[in-house]
C-alpha cells in the first residue's frame, strides 16, 4: 500500500429529501468516475444521513478532484446537503489543506497500517 494514499470521510445531512439528492449524486458517481481521479468514492445513505469515503493514490490526483468539484459539483452539492464534519486522513501536502479550508476539515496522521 502506498505512504501517499489519501482517505477521506465526510458526513453530510440532506438539507431536503424530496430535492432530487439520490438522482444528483447518481449524476455525480458516473461523472466522477469517467475521470478516474479516486480510487475509491462511495455514498453510503441512511434517513437523512450520507456518509461519504474517497480515497485518492496521492495529492495530485485529489487536487484535479477538488478542481473539478469546485468547477463543476460544488454548488449544487451544497444546495443538496450540509457537511457535517469532513474528515481527512493520510498525508495531506500544504496546497490541499488550503483549498480545503472552508470546509474545516479534521487532519488525521498515519501511525500504523499495512
């Protein structure tokens, strides 16, 4: 397993459930998917509760990730949903944390894996 490999967990409340969330994060999987910038990105619901897990090979990649969210996905993903709390774990290099600041994510160091 690669030291550069990037995981995040974020947990998001449905600020509307009759908005048409389910249809856009559908939307959103095909579209993330064709650019194959995360090795993993997964939506997991329950009521009104989305847990969300990407997990990215390096910075590089969550970086053009972050760029194409924030060009193409962020407003409608805000109009969907509140961010609960937004988890980070993994080293993180200092031009990710600060395009990550306005969402006041948690930094998590590594101590042990295989």
């Amino acid at each position: 397993m690669s030291d550069q490999i990037v995981g995040v967990y974020i947990k998001l409340k449905i600020k509307d459930i009759d908005s048409g969330w389910s249809e856009f994060i559908k939307s959103t999987v095909s579209k993330v998917r064709d650019l194959g910038y995360p090795s993993q990105y997964e939506y997991y619901v329950k009521e009104d509760i989305i847990d969300l897990h990407e997990r990215f090979p390096n910075n590089e990649a969550w970086i053009k990730h972050i760029d194409f969210f924030g060009a193409n996905v962020a407003k409608d993903f805000l109009s969907h949903f509140n961010i609960e709390y937004f988890n980070v774990y993994g080293p993180v290099n200092d031009q990710v944390k600060e395009l990550l600041v306005d969402f006041n994510p948690v930094f998590y160091n590594i101590v042990g894996k295989l």
